[in-house]
C-alpha cells in the first residue's frame, strides 16, 4: 500500500477535516471501478448512505461486508425475513428495513442480469462508455442528466434505493465522473 498523502496538500474541500474522509479520498475516491461484483458492492453503500453522511457508512464498511457475506450476490439474493431480522439488530450496519430489502432485491437484480448473459460491469460500461466523464460546469452537482439516464437503467432492471442522486455519488466513487476539485491535488486534466 502506498504511504499516505501529506495532510497538506490541497484536496476537495470534502475531504480536508475528517482522517478517515482524507485517506478515503486520497486511496479510493474516483478510482475506476471496473469489476462487477465490486461495483454492486460500491452501488449497496452509496444507497446506505442516503439521508446520511459519507463518514458515518465508511466507519461502518467492515460491518456491513460481515452482515452481508462479504458482498457475495449470490449468498445476498437467498437472505430472507429472518436475516433482515438479524441484521436489523446488527450495531455494525446501518439499520434501515427498507434499504437492507433492497440491498437483497438488488443482488436479486444482479443475479437475474447475470443469468441473462448481461455483466454488470459491462452493462455500465455500455451507459458510460467514455469513463471517466469530466464534471466541467465548475459547480458541485448532486445528480445529472447521465445519472438520470443511468438510475431509469437500473430500475428498469429491477434495482431500488438507486435515484439520480445516489447513482450519481456512486458514478463519482467508481471512477465514471471525474469530480476532482481542479485545485485538489488528485485531480487529472482531461485528455
């Protein structure tokens, strides 16, 4: 692992208080995520983290990877009322009915994109195909026209908890749009 960027170098303004937003910043934020079963993984937290901060659904990723079998699709789209129980008794997690639901929906929803021939990472690629798109309004969006386009995608497909707003966090995250502050040290002109 490579040794930690000096806290004295500029960064998106974000990640500038919080040690465990800078070294997320630093280490993840906007790295391209281009394997399936990471990016459905990325997709689970960013609706986690709806209504909350950021903060709060990295100190708890640990715990969410244990609740949820390491992020295994396949082990996820068999829990059933029982595991929703246990895991909304689960102090690791955040515990929300409606987005632990959902989380098992979405892995459903992934699964049956699968068994159809239909690799999510792909299918994403086809929606973005120009990764990373730069975010050269110079404004701090919460959502786009693409991350409209992408959240109706996902939705047609059965996936919830996945608004404009969310996927367009998790577009960020993944590396999909490039949102660097241009005085941050992170960010990369585009080519």
């Amino acid at each position: 692992m490579p040794a930690p960027a000096p806290e004295n170098l500029p960064r998106c303004r974000w990640a500038v208080t919080d040690p465990l937003l800078r070294q997320y910043h630093d280490e993840e934020w906007g790295v391209p995520i281009r394997d399936s079963r990471e990016l459905w993984e990325t997709l689970v937290l960013e609706s986690f983290q709806a209504g909350l901060s950021w903060a709060i659904v990295l100190k708890r990723r640990e715990g969410f990877r244990k609740a949820f079998a390491n992020f295994d699709p396949e082990k996820v789209a068999l829990f059933t009322e029982q595991d929703i129980d246990r895991l909304m008794q689960d102090p690791g997690i955040i515990r929300a009915r409606a987005k632990i639901k959902a989380t098992i929906g979405n892995a459903q929803a992934y699964l049956a994109m699968k068994e159809q021939g239909e690799d999510f990472a792909g299918f994403i690629a086809s929606l973005v195909p120009n990764a990373p798109i730069y975010n050269s309004t110079g404004a701090v969006l919460a959502q786009s026209p693409l991350s409209v386009t992408v959240s109706k995608a996902l939705k047609a497909r059965g996936f919830r908890f996945v608004g404009p707003v969310i996927v367009y966090a998790w577009m960020q995250a993944v590396g999909l749009i490039h949102d660097h502050d241009p005085s941050c040290f992170r960010y990369k002109p585009q080519v």
